[in-house]
C-alpha cells in the first residue's frame, strides 16, 4: 500500500481481498464465483479503511 506519510496516521484497517479470485483449493470465494469464467479477477484486491 502506497500512501503519504500523513494519511499512514489515519489507516484502521487494511487486507487483501481474494473472495473474487478463482482458486478453490487455496481460496474460499463468493458463493457466485464458481469457475475462471465467472470470477471477478484474477488478481486480488488490496484496500485500507481511512478515519478522515
């Protein structure tokens, strides 16, 4: 996560969401994504929850 040093102090939480992936022997997806045709990428999400 690439952030400016002032925003850093405000980070609550951050995590990598890999519901939407398709890997079902390493990863529990979305009850919709049932094949690589249907999964929302192939790359996880990375996300932080800012208090500004």
């Amino acid at each position: 996560m690439m952030l400016p040093p002032p925003l850093w102090e405000q980070v609550q939480h951050g995590e990598v969401e890999r519901r939407g992936v398709w890997a079902p022997s390493t990863i529990t997806s979305f009850d919709t994504v049932t094949s690589k045709w249907n999964r929302a990428s192939d790359h996880a999400a990375v996300y932080v929850d800012l208090d500004l």
